[in-house]
C-alpha cells in the first residue's frame, strides 16, 4: 500500500503512481497492490481528516491482506 499526499513537495503524488505502476508490469500482483491519495502535503497526519481516512485505509488494507483462518498466506 502506497498513502501519499497530493501536495507532498517531497515525495510527490505522481512518482508515488509512476513507482507502483512499474512494481507490476504483468498486472499479476494487481490485487495485492493498493494506492490512497489524500488532500495533504508530506506529513498526512498533520490534517484531522486525512489522519482518520489513512488510518483506516490502512486498516481496511491489513485485514484484506490476512488469509482466513486455516486458510495457508499466498506467496
């Protein structure tokens, strides 16, 4: 999971997309790979609303990324 903010002078919201999109070229792992953006700059957490959404964007992405119980992780 990718979380950048759309102002973020640093490590800018297009790179962000540009880096994920070459991490899967084939589109297999597309499932495995998420992407949030927010109305932030660098340091997401210093705005109330995209401190709560992050949080649960990440969140949301741990518990689709854990396999059901008995149920063996994909490699």
């Amino acid at each position: 999971m990718v979380q950048s903010g759309f102002y973020d002078g640093a490590t800018t919201y297009f790179n962000a997309k540009y880096s994920m999109w070459h991490l899967d070229p084939s589109g297999k792992f597309k499932d495995r790979l998420r992407f949030e953006g927010y109305r932030s700059g660098h340091m997401m957490y210093l705005r109330r609303e995209d401190l709560a959404s992050s949080n649960e964007d990440i969140r949301e992405f741990i518990q689709a990324s854990l396999p059901g119980k008995g149920v063996p992780a994909k490699y």
